[in-house]
C-alpha cells in the first residue's frame, strides 16, 4: 500500500501553503487534545491568515453548538469567526429545516446534547427529548407510560453520555410508528480519545437503534458529503485549490478525498505512522502527511 | 419462494406426532404471550408426554435463570422439569465454564439482569456488573473514577433495562484493554413484543460494543449452535427425528436447521403469514407451519 507523500523540509510546506487558498481543519488532534493547545498550531492559522488563505473548522462533535466552539477558540487564543466553524450539529440542523425542510409544527426527538438543541433552535426547529431530565432516568421504558407523539418528524442522534433505554425506546418507537420519520446521526464516529483512555462515541449511540431497526440513520458529519454540502451553502472555494486537513482516516482524510479536496494528514490525534504504512495499512491514504499542524510554521523560515 | 407445508387435517398433525421423538420449543409467543398461556399449548404439551415423547424448552431471554423459567411453567399450570429448560443465560454460563474454561481466579463483567448472575454462580463462576446499583447510574462515565480489574476475562452482554454509558464504558475498557478477554452475548435478538408494542432487544443492548470495537460478539442463544451443543451435552437426541418450534424465522427455525432438526412454525408470535408468502418472504423456510401449538390437539382426535 502507498502511503501519502511525508513533509518534512521547509520547502515542502511553503509549497502546500502556496498550492490552496482554502484551508480545511478537524480540530481535536489537530489544533488541541481536550483544553490543549497542539504546539504551533495557533502560529500556523496566523501564518495562513496573514497570506489570505480562506480557513474552515470542520468538526464532527455535536455536544457543542458553534457559539460555544467559538468560546472555546477564544479561551484558547486562536482567532476564528463563527461563519468559520461547521461542527455536525450545526449541518445536522441546516440539513432538516433547508434539504428535509421539516414542516415548523413538526418536531425532532433528540437523542445527544445541549450542542444539537441550540442547533436546532437557531434553525427555528423544535426537539424533545435531548437533555430534558424526565429522559434521563435509570428506570426501565415502559410503554404504558409512554404517549407518541405524532408531530415528532425525525429522530436526530449524536454523542449522548446519558443513553439509556428510556431514550432508545422513545427513538425506536417514533422511528417504527411515526409514518415517514427520518433518521438522521450527527456522526458515528466509533470512538474518541478522552482524558485516560479511549471511550465509545457517537456511533456507538446510535447503533441500537440501526440495529433493532435494521436500517441505517442518515450521517451528517464527517465522511458524508452532507456535511461539505452545508459548507458548500455558505462559503465559495475550489475544491482543486482546498485541503482538508485531519488526524482521522476514516472521518477527515476520507471527507476531503469525497469532496475533490487534497489532503493533509497530521499524526497528533488519532492516527498512528503505523495505521499508514506496513501490511496493515489502511486503505486510505492521504495525500501528504506530517508529524504535527505546527511543522507548517517552517514554510515563514523558507520564505525569509 | 416455496414456503412449509402448511398443516391442517387431523392427521397432518397425527403424522408429526408420529414422526418425531424429541420436541424442541421456543417459549414466549408458542407457549404464552407474557403471562397468559396460549389456548391448547399445556394441552398439547401433555399429549406429547403421555406418547413419550422428550420435550425441551429452548429460549433466548436470558433475563431469567432457569429456576425463574421453572416458577414460570408452575405459575401458568404447566408441566416442566428443570432438565427441560435451556435459557441462553445458562448456555452462556455453561459455555464459559466448559468450553472456555474461564479459570475460577478470574471473573465476568455482565450487562443483564439477575438470570445471568444466578446461571453463572451455579457454574461457579463470580462476575461483576450486572444488577449491582453502583452501575444503575445516570451520570456520565469518566475514566478518571474507574480501575481496570484485570482479573476480568469475559464480558456477557444479554437485555438490560438499564443499559447506560457507565455499563458500556466499562466494558468496552475490559474488552480494548484486558488480553484475550473474550466478547460473548447471550442472544442477539433485535425487538421483542412487550405489551403494547415492540421494543429493542439483546441486540441492540451489545450493538454499541459491536461498533466501537468492530468485533462481534460470540452469540449463545439461538440460532447460534452453541446453544445446540449445550442441549447436545445434556440431553440425548436423533435430529432426524426431532423437530424445533419456534414463532421467529431467523432465531428458531435457522437454529433447527442449522441442528439438521426438522422445523415447524406457529404464528402466534412474531411472524406473521406475509412473512412467508408473497414476494417479500423470507428466505429461511421452515419445514412446516401451523397457526398454533394448539392445533396439534386435533391429532388426538384423529387417533380416537
């Protein structure tokens, strides 16, 4: 298996940062781990600012609405504009009110967190369920207690630290009974990297439901082109001229490739040079590859 | 697609009766419907017993121990005998303890209920999870509060209720981070009919494990064989001159025949006539198909 061309001389990243004028960022393993920095990172937006190129946040986590990923951004010091950042709560939400275009009596059953409710919200479109307490119960469903309710449109699912089977008995029943009802997950990412360990992500939330159904939700985020789709809505780029740029395989890598656009694969998150080369490499090789977003601060020093 | 022959005279039925020596039954749907006994099921039951025939009780809810199953039988009037009952939570039981040989220093993490930790302390087996309080939380898992015990080298998913982030965090770190721990479920059935509707079942309870790890699980209940084998080591039997009754395609009648048992569908529980007729039938077909057990009573009435 080729693997994607290794970066590694000044020349090299002047030239990648010449070659695209949009820049397009996952941003946990990539710019931060949790509440840190990665280190340059902030340098190399500036640099890229500083040459006009046009940049892009694209993430895939849905517990956080875009006002917040921005607070998170300035807590961090990194400059970035909320027209910037796309995370999958945000397309999950302009997917239902402008390609679904969900009637405004009906409602969306939530299954994940504050992130999606405000989405949906700013969208003008109504949700139960998400972080409505009488949700989070340990009781065992009962569906003699339980009334459906027919305006509920969509079952919407993202990460949800509070699953339990109140909240898959409620989706599975509006996803079986409602007529027409669609089912859609922010993103599926198996897991995610957490303070400690590896935990189960979103996927691993919504895979009850594909399976007691038998039937697969809708992915909004990352690899699914419906999240470019809602990029594509609101900023102009040529995707010859674009990059996206990420520490997943399977999510960013295989999102840009989906979308026309190069790629750059950094090896701070999730992806290890061992996933890349060797006889188990993936399938999916990227264009370029470097250690670390911060190696790009080099290209100043060729250009000096 | 051809479908079983579909029964009907009086000695249709008395032929089966003739035909087979040994009598497999599914439970719920075939003998009763929750609490309430289907009409002439007992009847037949009885009919069977007085020609000598061996009778065997094979169901996948695992929420009961076979001691519950037998109260269960006693409850609703009905003949049985502990030696006749196979649940999937003791296959999965005997499974770690005769075939595994899971060493009596190490323990099993259960997401379930109290039929598993019975069926795996009579095989002397201890485990951990289960219906202990301290797993029935609602608040979020952090890797921070948990210590890996190594000595876990099993992990039984069955229906749990109160399947949470906590229960699924945890055993997905013993899976991804004890060696050889070994990912077993009792049954993998999709829905079950509970009163009022359907709700998800087994499947969906281990489907989160399934995608965060890509693996599957080694499935017990039917129609895996290893319930068969289970059966096999205790009871002795012809196949060729048994026959299973079950009420579900892809459970029951694919566990007879992949037993080389002959196979005989009621349609008193989940499937229903359109399933086995018409262009979208199934493509597993039993042998046989009558509306109830209860019609085998006419068999008695044939031999007058």
């Amino acid at each position: 298996m080729s693997k994607g061309i290794y970066l590694s001389s000044p020349e090299h990243y002047e030239i990648l940062i010449e070659k695209y004028d949009t820049w397009m960022f996952d941003c946990d393993g990539v710019l931060w781990h949790d509440d840190q920095l990665i280190e340059g990172a902030a340098e190399v937006l500036k640099i890229l600012r500083t040459r006009n190129k046009a940049i892009v946040f694209v993430t895939n986590n849905a517990t956080k609405s875009r006002k917040t990923y921005k607070r998170k951004f300035d807590g961090l010091g990194v400059e970035a504009y909320l027209g910037e950042i796309f995370g999958s709560a945000y397309a999950s939400a302009v997917y239902i009110s402008s390609v679904i275009k969900l009637s405004k009596s009906k409602k969306v059953y939530v299954i994940g967190m504050i992130g999606i409710e405000e989405e949906l919200a700013e969208e003008g479109i109504s949700c139960i369920g998400g972080t409505d307490p009488a949700d989070r119960t340990v009781e065992p469903f009962s569906l003699s207690n339980f009334t459906l309710d027919p305006e509920v449109g969509a079952v919407l699912c993202g990460f949800d630290p509070f699953i339990n089977y109140t909240k898959l008995s409620k989706a599975f029943q509006y996803l079986s009974r409602n007529p027409g009802c669609h089912f859609l997950a922010t993103n599926t990412d198996s897991s995610f990297p957490a303070d400690g360990g590896v935990l189960p992500g979103a996927g691993a939330i919504s895979a009850p439901l594909r399976f007691a159904l038998d039937k697969d939700p809708l992915v909004i985020g990352k690899p699914s082109i419906t999240m470019l789709d809602c990029i594509k809505a609101k900023i102009d780029f040529d995707p010859k001229r674009s990059i996206m740029v990420g520490d997943r395989l399977n999510t960013d890598i295989l999102f840009g490739q989906a979308g026309g656009l190069s790629t750059l694969l950094v090896l701070t998150g999730i992806t290890s040079e061992k996933d890349i080369t060797g006889p188990n490499a993936s399938s999916i090789v990227p264009d370029f590859v470097t250690q670390s977003l911060g190696d790009l601060r080099a290209a100043e020093r060729s250009s000096r």
